[in-house]
C-alpha cells in the first residue's frame, strides 16, 4: 500500500511540474512567473501558504518576490533577509 502511494505522489508530483511548466512558457513577464511558481508550490506541497525569495547578487541577500495561500499578501513581499 506504501508503495502504491509513493508512485501516486510520484505521479502527482510529475503532472503539477508539467503544469508549471506549461504556465510558465506563456508568460514573458517575471512577476507574472512567479506567481505562478509560488501558487504551483502550493498546490504541490499541500501547504496553506508558500513565498518565493530570490537571491539579489549585490548584496547576497534573499528578498520575498512573491507570496501565495492564506493571510494577507504583502506581509513579506519586498522584505530581505
């Protein structure tokens, strides 16, 4: 029975990044992008809520690009850490 959830999560896990990256070639737009990484992340993950931080090269500081699920959106976009 393990092993028969193991391929399903496999199966399911394969078909989400697929979509991701269906979504991702339709889109030219970065921001846009990210939305869709950080909703796909969710769905993927099974969590209520998921940010994306990119690494700014200057600094080497991680800065929130994007956020998805539950609670207010902006409570970390734009914040460095």
């Amino acid at each position: 029975m393990r092993e028969i959830t193991e391929r399903t999560r496999a199966e399911e896990a394969a078909r989400a990044l697929a979509r991701v990256s269906h979504e991702l070639a339709g889109t030219l737009d970065p921001a846009e992008a990210t939305e869709r990484v950080v909703s796909a992340v969710l769905d993927l993950s099974r969590v209520r809520r998921a940010s994306l931080f990119q690494l700014d090269p200057a600094s080497g500081a991680l800065v929130c690009v994007a956020e998805a699920g539950e609670g207010p959106h902006d409570r970390w976009l734009g914040q460095v850490i």
